[in-house]
C-alpha cells in the first residue's frame, strides 16, 4: 500500500522561509504567518523572501493537500452561506449604493468593488481580483458579506469608536490586536512613512480636530471610511506609538461586526506591504 504523505507542517514552512521576521507579510513574525497559511488561509506569496522552489512546493502541496487542509472547515461554510444570501440579488438595485461598478446585465452581471485599492471582482459564483494578483478566503467573504449588506443610510460623517457600536464587545480586542497595534508597531517613529503608505491607498488628510501626528480619512471599502489617527512613540515619557480608527455611525449598515475586524486586518496588511 502507498505510503500516505505527510501533511505539511508549520515546522516545516518556518524551515524554508528566512526567519527575519521583518513584517512585509503583514505578520509580526515568520511563524505567525506559517501559522496563518496553514491554519487559516493566507496566501503563501504574502512573503517574498521564498526561495521561488519551495513557494511552487508549498503552494503545489497545499493544493495536494486539498482546500480544507489549507482553510478551515468553517471559511468554507461561511462563504457558501453568504453566497446563499446573495444568489436572488439583483446586482443593478445595489451596485450605487454600495459603491461598486456594474458589469454586464442580467444573469452575467457582476460587480467591481475596490478593496483597499485593489478591485476585485465579484460575481454570484467567485470573488476574483482584477490584477490576477494573490487572493484568500477571507477576502471573499468580506467582500460577500459587504454584498449581502446591500447598502444602507447615507453616510453622515460623524465619527464614531469601535468600542460605541452595537455587539462590538467581544470583537473590540482583535480589532485593536489585527489593526490598530500593528500599525502603530510597524510605523512606529516613522509617521512620516505612515503617510505615505495612506497616500498611496488614496487616503485623504483633512483637518481634523485632532492632536495626532498621522490624521486621515482612508476608505478601505467604497462606502466604508475609516478615520486614522497615530500618535507616535514618545520615549522620554515611555509611551508606545498608538494609532485609533473610528468609523462613520452608519458602518454597521454596510458590514457585520467580524467583517469590520476583518477589513481592519486587512488594511494593516496593505500599509505595511507598503512600507520599506
Ligand atoms: S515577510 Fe513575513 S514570513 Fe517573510 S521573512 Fe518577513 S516576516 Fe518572515
């Protein structure tokens, strides 16, 4: 009888990536991101420090292996479950309101949504990214759930914490662990590299009544604006650097609370890619 092969381990992929921890996947540690393409999908090619063999290895075994060894059972569940919300819209009656481009008509229409400016499109069947560029699970049921919201009140610009809306409780701590503390730890006295990496996601710099270092307006979803706010480390007084999001009060019309955690993961992923 065949010997069955062995499941790829995180010991494994920690063997064949550099161990510098230096953050430009968007994960603090090396072992964090084996940790998160094994356990929950994220995209190998995040890191570009792969010897190219063991990347096509890696990604080939993780395929071998089936979807479920790389996502767990429940990423599956939930985009099919968002997918069964959707299968009766008409794409036409929400692409305004939730800022999306319509494509096509009828059965073959779909839906072009910019996701931390990257657009990707979104049809009843598959969520696929315009620049053929790297793409998880996740981000399909962030962008589904975004859907299957369908738009709400207009948004009415005023600000409002996380911590102030409804069923955030449980959610409020990895929202400031995935979002808020990893921004504030990879610019941490650098805000002016901070700034840069908005302005390359078109993040606007309105004047606001605010006395933080970094403060912008930056809309990682169309009708989704998060207002950022950095306040970098003062060692003379041991402070850490701290960055703060708030959101218009009508965010929750536009995505569930997990989702909300999600984007702002995601969000910190991108600035950080960004920056050197
Ligand atoms: S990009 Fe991530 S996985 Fe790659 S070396 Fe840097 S910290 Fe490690």
């Amino acid at each position: 009888m065949a010997e069955k092969k062995r499941l790829l381990q995180i010991l494994d992929l920690l063997k064949m990536l550099p161990r510098t921890n230096c953050k430009e996947c968007g994960f603090p540690t090396c072992m964090a991101f084996a940790t998160h393409v094994l356990r929950e999908g994220a995209t190998p090619g995040k890191c570009p420090y792969w010897q190219p063999e063991d990347l096509a290895f890696v990604e080939q075994t993780l395929i071998d292996q089936g979807a479920d060894s790389a996502y767990p059972d429940h990423l599956f569940s939930a985009r099919k479950f968002v997918q069964g919300k959707i299968k009766d819209y008409d794409f036409a009656l929400i692409a305004k309101k939730i800022g999306a481009r319509l494509v096509g008509e009828g059965a073959d229409a779909y839906l072009v949504i910019n996701l931390c400016e990257r657009l990707y499109r979104v049809d009843k069947e598959n969520v696929t990214p315009l620049d053929d560029g790297e793409h998880d699970l996740w981000e399909h049921i962030l962008l589904y759930n975004y859907v299957a919201e369908a738009g709400g009140r207009p948004l009415t610009g005023n600000w409002v914490p996380m911590e102030s809306l409804p069923g955030s409780l449980a959610k409020r701590k990895a929202f400031v662990r995935g979002c808020e503390e990893k921004i504030a730890s990879a610019f941490s006295g650098r805000p002016e590299l901070l700034r840069q990496a908005l302005a390359i996601l078109k993040a606007e710099f309105p004047a606001l009544e605010s006395n933080a270092e970094v403060a912008a307006v930056i809309y990682p979803l169309p009708m989704i604006p998060f207002q950022l706010l950095f306040w970098d480390a003062a060692a003379e007084d041991g402070f850490s650097a701290q960055v703060k999001i708030l959101f218009d009060e009508t965010v929750l019309d536009y995505l569930d609370i997990e989702s909300l955690v999600f984007l702002g993961e995601n969000l910190a992923q991108r600035l950080i890619g960004l920056c050197p």
